[in-house]
C-alpha cells in the first residue's frame, strides 16, 4: 500500500501551534496580588495597632452603675441657709425616667441628636464636623456622641490624640453592647460637669436653683444643656447674662430639630431665670476657711458629699462685714487704721459672726483668729473680777495719782490723773494706776488663773505689766473669755460647728457641749456687770452702746494707739472687736472709743439678738457676803478652809 501522503514544501517551516497564556499569569495579576498583599498586610498592621491599644483598657462590664462620690462639702448656717460649697459635689443618681423630657431633650439637641440611632459612633455626625471644620480651617465642632464623652470621662485622660480617639470609640461601642441607651444617658447625666464644682444634673440643678433637677423649667433645662459646651465660661454663677444668652442658644436649637413648639421656645426665652445664690457674703469665707480643714478630719475617710451644720449666723455675718467695712473704708472714722477683726459668740461660744479683715478678697489672713495683739485695757475686767473675788468691792476707793514700783511706773493714757475714786469710777474711765494698785493688791498670779479659768489660753507674763494688758492674744481668745460676763457666769467653750451629716443623712460627728462649769460666782458676776454696763453708760464705751438695749463693754488701746480694742456684750451676744495695722505701725489716734466702739455699736443694733435672751436680761444682784479678813479670803481664793 503506497503512501499518498505529500512531503511537506521546502519553502515552508513548520510552525509550532501558538501556546495559550496559562490562566492567572496576565499582566495585570501582579497589581492584584500586590494590592491583596498590601490590604493583608494593612489589615494586620491596623489589627495589631488596634489590640496594642486597647489591650489595657478597663472591662466595661464591671462598670458599677452606682454614682461615684466626691467628697465636696456643703455649710450651712445655724437656719440651714447655704453659706458655701468647697470641693466637687454631687446629687443623687436620677434615671432619664426621673427627668422632664425637655430636659432630656435639651442635652440630646446639644450634645448628640442622634443618640438614638447610632451604635455609640454617629457617622454621619463625624464627618459633618469635619465638614464644618475644614470649612473654618480649625476645630469649631466636635463629632463625639454621648457614649464617647461618657468612655472618656469614666476611663480616659482628656489628652486629644489619635490614640485616645480610637480607645474613646472602642470604649463607646462596648458600652453600648453593655448597657441600653437610657443607662448611657443617665450615666453620662450623672457624671458630667456643669461648673461650680456641680458634676451631674442634679448636683447642678441643686446648685443654680435650688431644687431637684426633676423640677426645672423649660428654660432653667436649656440653661444647663447649655453649660455642657463650656462648663465655666457659661456658669450663672460666673456671668448669669453669658448663661441665658447661652440657654437661648440651646433653645432655637430644640426648635430647629423638632423638641419643642415655636410657642415653647419663645415662652422660655422670655421668662427670666433665677439663679439660687448661696445665703454667704463676701467675709464669710474667712469663717468657712477656719473650719474646712476641721470638718474633713471629723468627717472621717470618706468619699461621700457631706453637709455641715455650722453656728454661723448669716444676717449676724451680714451686720459684722457692713459694720466694719462702714468704718473702716472710710479715713475719718479709720483714724489711720488698715486692718480690723470681729468675732461675736453666744452665751455657749457658738461663733455666730466672724470678720477676719476689712476685705476677704484682699487679705483672707484671718486676724480674728490668728492676730496676736496686745488687749490694753481690755485686760482689766480680769484685774477686778479677781479682785472682787478677793474681797474688794465697786464702792472701795483708791487713789488714782503716780506709783511706782522700783523702776516702773504706770502712767494714764491721757496723763490726767483724778485724785481717790471708786473702783467703780476707775474702771469706767479706765486709770491706769487704780488697775495697777488693784493687781498689786490682788495677786497677779491670781488674775492670770482667773483669765485662762475664763478663756485666754495665750500665755500671760505674769508681771506688774499685765494689769495693763502688756501681753498677746487674739480676738477669739477675749471673746470668749468675756462671754462669761454675758451668759451668767458659765464658762464659755467657742465653736464652729454643730454637727456633720452625709447627703443621705447620716450623722457622722455631732458636737458636745463639755459640762457647763462656773467660773463666776453670782457676787463677782453681777458687780462686774455692774461695772461693764456703766463703762458703755458713761465711760470710755459710752460710744459702743446701743440705745434700747443693756451693753457691757471695755475699751483697750496700746501704746502709740497700735492696738485698739472694745469687747462687750448686748441682746445675748458677746463680741470682741481689734483695729490697727498688720506691720505693728502707730495709728491716728485710733483709741478703743473710737474705730472699735463704732464697728461694735454698728454691728450689734443690726445684729439679730440670740433667741430666748431678751436684750435686757441681767443677772441677780447678789448681795455682798460679809467682809472677811486678807488671811481668810486668801485661803478661800485657793480653796483652803471657809
């Protein structure tokens, strides 16, 4: 069989059959596999990044709803008014079902209108603020929601990174995988700041007005949103017109997304808000500063607001400040004097009024405490009670013409001398040399036990000096110590606070009287009085008393008129009042009958008298026991036989 097959052509090369790409292996699966490469890489880049991050953020689920303390404290006077706040503070945790919707509605218009919808990151509200952002060329809008103001503020510094950004929102979706919409927003209600020192609604409602956050207005609500943009700058207690102007912001916002009527936006706008402003004046801060470190130390360890009881009494706090700023403001009345303190007791030693300078804001030194000065002649009450007690008598005369005792000579602060005069005659018109006989004559180691039995812890030098007063004390110290004159004869233990309770009411310190304990006897008492009441009649107090009322009072003044003193009581209260210069210089004649008598008349006649003590109260004349002999009344004055 023959072959029929041709030989090929010699021209002709035999082509080989063309090779089909192999699929997969174009030119453009290079791209492909680098961006697949890339989008690996990337999305384990952002993986690692994102659990660097996050590794050490707090578990939400152990988050305790419960709202957390802060320790502020709240003083009230002895009616219960507000005199201050110190520290943060915070009210009771309130549910949104607990709160007016409008109030609800205000703070979702403001801080997060969306609330709602999104799952704790609004995206849409992100990128309208980054709109709004590059269209200002800064930052003038935040895309925040609730949940991640609430992650930041329970977890989070407020240092604004990229880092911290990206933790706020983790943060922000787990709590909204942990709790519903309404315990977010009342957690974040609880917990955010509204200025002066108020964190959370209701310590902030309490704050502004008065009242629980679950009573506000429709504008006071607006008033608060308001105050979440710029807690301080727009707080009414700062600038109240910069916070309304502010709350009107917040409400034609309600208006434009649909919270309220047209009707309710101008109806709010237009009723005025008040602000609750707290009972104190400008000086009590002298008050509240001596007392705040006390009253954290008695409340014990604690994380909770506690209210505290003072005995301060504000319209008595209110008469101090007028009566010493009326004086002492102005040069006539001042007489060279930059400085005074006052500080008014009850018959108990309750402070109800306390000034320590002629302007808080100036000089918060608080000189009615801490001044230490000489009291002159304000000393003597402690030279003639012990010389009463001794035996003397009002009616028992001496002479008041030069002495001498080795080289020291007491001399009159007029240079005046009167010749013999009743003991009584030479207290009223306050001689030197007569008080300086007495102590010589009473024992001057019996006057110093009387005044630290009275009040006066400071030490005394024991000298024939200190029946002029030629030592330190301070205002509180004399006040006290005079109080005794004024109560019946009891002795007098000052004090600032009644008693320290927890928000809820607990009690966590309450005060106790020490046992009343005698330090007059009814005879020494009512010759005292005696002598004190003709002082302010017709002695160098006469410029201190207040017509319609018994006043006792005792005038001091120092050489070169450094120190100026009155003390005294009326209508239940005892006060002690110093003027002079904190650099010890010489005033302009600046005596005790003048600036302090002034300042004490002043405050007194506005001061409301102590409840249960009419202003004329006196005690018992008692009548004289019968005359003892020296060596007798020696032994009696140090408890030795009758």
């Amino acid at each position: 069989m023959s072959d029929n097959r041709k030989p090929p052509a010699p021209w002709r090369r035999r082509q080989s059959p063309r090779r089909r790409p192999a699929r997969g292996n174009g030119p453009g699966f290079g791209w492909i596999r680098l961006v697949l490469s890339l989008a690996v890489i990337g999305f384990l880049a952002v993986s690692a990044f994102l659990v660097a991050i996050t590794r050490d953020l707090p578990n939400v689920s152990e988050i305790d709803l419960a709202q957390p303390r802060l320790g502020g404290e709240v003083y009230l006077d002895r009616d219960g008014q507000v005199i201050s706040r110190r520290g943060a503070s915070r009210g009771v945790s309130l549910s949104v079902d607990e709160l007016p919707d409008y109030l609800v509605n205000a703070v979702l218009s403001v801080e997060d209108r969306r609330f709602y919808e999104h799952s704790g990151i609004d995206l849409r509200g992100v990128a309208r603020a980054m709109l709004a952002n590059l269209r200002a060329g800064r930052v003038v809008q935040g895309g925040s929601t609730i949940s991640q103001q609430l992650a930041k503020n329970l977890f989070l510094t407020p240092e604004r990174t990229f880092v911290r950004k990206i933790q706020e929102m983790v943060l922000a979706w787990q709590l909204e995988q942990r709790f519903s919409k309404d315990e977010i927003l009342a957690l974040y209600l609880d917990r955010v700041y509204f200025g002066a020192g108020a964190y959370g609604v209701e310590a902030a409602a309490q704050r502004y007005f008065g009242r629980s956050a679950r009573h506000v207005s429709l504008g006071e609500a607006a008033l608060l949103a308001g105050l979440l943009k710029a807690p301080s700058r727009y707080s009414p207690a700062n600038d109240l017109q910069r916070a309304a102007a502010r709350a009107t912001v917040v409400l034609d916002l309600m208006y434009e997304t649909g919270r309220i009527t047209e009707a309710e936006r101008i109806e709010a706008a237009q009723t005025p808000i008040r602000v609750a402003r707290a009972a104190s004046t400008p000086g009590a801060g002298y008050f509240i500063d001596s007392i705040e470190q006390e009253a954290r130390t008695l409340a014990g360890d604690r994380a909770a607001d506690i209210i505290v009881f003072t005995t301060l009494d504000i319209d008595a706090q209110r008469a101090a400040e007028n009566a010493v700023r009326s004086v002492m403001t102005d040069p006539d009345t001042a007489r060279g004097a930059g400085q005074a303190a006052l500080v008014a007791l009850s018959g108990d030693g309750a402070i109800r009024a306390m000034v320590g300078g002629v302007d808080y804001a100036a000089s918060p030194y608080n000189r009615a405490l801490n001044a230490r000065r000489q009291p002159g002649s304000a000393f003597k009450v402690f030279v003639y009670a012990s010389a009463f007690e001794g035996g003397l008598r009002p009616e028992d005369v001496r002479d008041d013409m030069p002495v001498s005792w080795g080289n020291w000579s007491p001399a009159n602060y007029d240079g005046r001398y009167s010749g013999p005069m009743t003991l009584e005659t030479a207290f009223s018109e306050s001689s030197n040399v007569v008080a300086a006989r007495v102590a010589e004559e009473t024992g001057h180691g019996f006057i110093a036990a009387l005044a630290r039995r009275l009040g006066i812890e400071s030490e005394i030098r024991v000298d024939r000096s200190m029946a002029l007063g030629a030592f330190e004390v301070t205002p509180i110290e004399l006040a006290t110590a005079y109080a005794a004159f004024a109560n019946g004869g009891l002795r007098a233990h000052s004090h600032a606070i009644e008693r320290i309770e927890t928000v809820e009411g607990e009690v966590l310190w309450q005060y106790e009287a020490p046992p009343a304990e005698t330090v007059l006897d009814q005879r020494t008492l009512s010759w005292m009085r005696r002598l004190l009441e003709t002082t302010a009649r017709s002695g160098t107090a006469r410029f201190a008393a207040v017509p319609g009322t018994v006043t006792g009072a005792k005038t001091g003044t120092t050489n070169d008129n450094r120190d100026a003193w009155i003390a005294g009581y009326t209508g239940g209260l005892t006060a002690a009042v110093w003027v002079g210069n904190d650099d010890f210089s010489p005033t302009d004649r600046a005596a005790g009958s003048g600036p302090p008598a002034a300042i004490f008349r002043a405050f007194m006649a506005d001061a409301p008298p102590e409840a249960g003590i009419p202003a004329s109260w006196t005690p018992p004349v008692v009548e004289a026991e019968e005359e003892r002999d020296p060596i007798s009344s020696l032994l009696s004055r140090i408890g030795v036989g009758g």
